[in-house]
C-alpha cells in the first residue's frame, strides 16, 4: 500500500513539474499552432489535394493495394509517435525517480475556533519559541494555502481563470519543500536549514529565522498574462492574498501565531530557494508558537 501511494506520489510530482515547465508550455501552444496551419491548409488548398488523391489513385494499379500500403504507413507513424512519447515519459520518470517526496495527513475540516473567532484573534507576531509544528498543522497551512478542495480541481483560494499561478514553498529545520496540490504530497528541494539565509533575504527581520516554519509564496505570472495580458498581474497579485488570508486565519485555528512578511530582496529569496526563472518570490509566512 505504502509502496503504491508513494509511486502515486511521484508521478503526480512528476506531472506537477512537467506541467509547470515552460517546455510544457511551449509543448501545447506547438501542437495548437500545428494542427491550426494543416487545417488552414486543408481549407485554402482543399481542391488540389483532392485533385491530387484522384491522379495518385488513378497511378496506382490496384487500389485495394494502395489503400493497404497507405495505412500500413500510418499504423507505423502512429507507432513511432507512441513509443517516442512513452520514451519521453520514461525519461522524466527516471529523471525525477531519485526526488524524495512526502505524502501529507489528510486536512482536517472540522475546528474548534469558528471563521469568525479566527478573524478576531488573528495578530502579527514576531516572537517565537522553537517548538516545532506537527506534520498535521504543516498539512493543514498547506491545504489552505493551496489545497485541492473540489473533485475538478479547484483549490482553497480562488483563481482568475482557475489558472492557478502559485507556487507554495516551505522552509524548517529539515530542509527546503515544495507543495504539490495533486496528491497533497512535499517535494524536498533540500535538505539544509536555510532559514537563516531566508531572513537575511528578508533584510534581517529575525524572526523569519526564528520561527520553526516559513512559507514562501511564489507567483509564475505568465500562466495568467498568457490568458489576460497585463491585467493578469493584478489577478495574481490579488490571488496571493487570497491564499495568505487563508494561512494566517488557518494558523489561529491551529492555535498558531503567524505574520505576513512583504519586505525582502527578491533575487536574494530566489537564490535562497533556488527558483526557476519564471517564479517570483512574494510573501513569506512565518508560523509558529508565541513565545
Ligand atoms: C503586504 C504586507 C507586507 C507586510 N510586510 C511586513 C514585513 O515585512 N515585516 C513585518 O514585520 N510585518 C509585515 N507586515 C505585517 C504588518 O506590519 C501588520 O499586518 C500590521 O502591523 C497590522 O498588524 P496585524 O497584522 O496584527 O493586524 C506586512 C503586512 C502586509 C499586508
């Protein structure tokens, strides 16, 4: 069972990182733009062609013969393109195989402290004790940070266009993950304590160092300008509150402490958590027990 769910876990890691690549990406919009040239080309030169299926047929001394080398050719140019993109996933499974990812507990739903007692409590704090947060606290900031809450895949936070721009990273003693939403799983990115170096990033604001857990929340703007233009960035700059609203309410009903932290040099966080090239770092949460 544990082995099945963590094979689960890796390939949704997999397609996660597949899906969030530029090549992806690029990938689509290729195949798109493909199948519009042949049909554009279909409709302005359909006369010709179809002058041309008549001679070739007319060539051809037995047209039962013709037709079977014709789809002889295509079963093996269907067969050359399957195996190619079973080669091509092999190759990402293999690559990603050796990626350690953790399967999170499952969210809780049900709370002691109401919606309404969590608006009321909720204070920046900036003073810590080293307790640590559990697995199930961790998964339950996960979940309302960026969780999937709806059989088609829609998550805590809403989403202009339901395209989803965030990228949910987290910072503790044991390392740098990243949250995957499918399968509600962490991928670790690295094993070292880089709070430290995340709180110098954050212009010496110590308590980023301090408390026992950081999320960092990343935006990749091109998946809502691609769709919106400019006004893609204001979606998902209003999005990232979305999803930091949901972490501090959801940090009070844990019984938490947090602070929303806006101040720190971008390409210092970026080098930190070593970030693609297309994910910008914007807010980091700090979380954790008011010393
Ligand atoms: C966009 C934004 C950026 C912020 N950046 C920082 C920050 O860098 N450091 C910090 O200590 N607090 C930061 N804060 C927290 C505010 O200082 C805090 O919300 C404010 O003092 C009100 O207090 P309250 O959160 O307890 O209601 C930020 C808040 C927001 C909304």
């Amino acid at each position: 069972m544990m082995r099945r769910i963590k094979s689960f876990a890796r390939a949704s890691a997999c397609r996660e990182k597949f899906e969030r690549s530029n090549f992806s990406l690029w990938l689509k919009l290729g195949i798109v733009q493909i199948c519009h040239e042949l049909s554009k080309w279909g409709i302005i030169y359909r006369k010709k062609l179809f002058k041309f299926f008549l001679k070739w047929s007319d060539c051809m001394p037995n047209f039962k013969q013709s037709l079977r080398h014709f789809a002889k050719r295509f079963i093996q140019t269907c067969f050359a393109i399957i195996i190619s993109f079973m080669l091509l996933n092999i190759s990402i499974l293999y690559a990603e195989d050796k990626m350690e990812t953790i399967k999170l507990p499952k969210p809780k739903l049900k709370s002691n402290v109401s919606l309404e007692e969590a608006i009321e409590k909720r204070r920046s704090v900036r003073s810590y004790s080293s307790k640590e947060l559990t697995m199930e606290q961790i998964s339950q900031l996960l979940w309302a940070a960026q969780g999937i809450t709806d059989r088609r895949g829609y998550r805590a936070a809403p989403s202009a266009g339901a395209l989803y721009p965030l990228e949910i990273y987290i910072l503790n003693k044991n390392g740098l993950y990243h949250y995957i939403p499918e399968g509600h799983i962490l991928e670790r990115k690295s094993d070292k304590d880089l709070r430290s170096d995340l709180a110098r990033a954050a212009l010496g604001q110590h308590f980023v160092e301090a408390a026992p857990f950081d999320m960092v929340i990343c935006a990749v703007y091109e998946r809502v300008t691609l769709r919106y233009g400019q006004r893609g960035i204001r979606y998902t700059d209003i999005e990232i509150g979305h999803a930091a609203q949901n972490v501090l309410l959801e940090a009070v009903a844990l019984g938490l402490d947090s602070v929303p932290v806006g101040a720190f040099r971008d390409d210092a966080v970026s080098r930190v958590l070593n970030l693609p090239k297309n994910e910008k770092p914007i807010y980091i949460i700090p979380v954790g027990h008011k010393r």
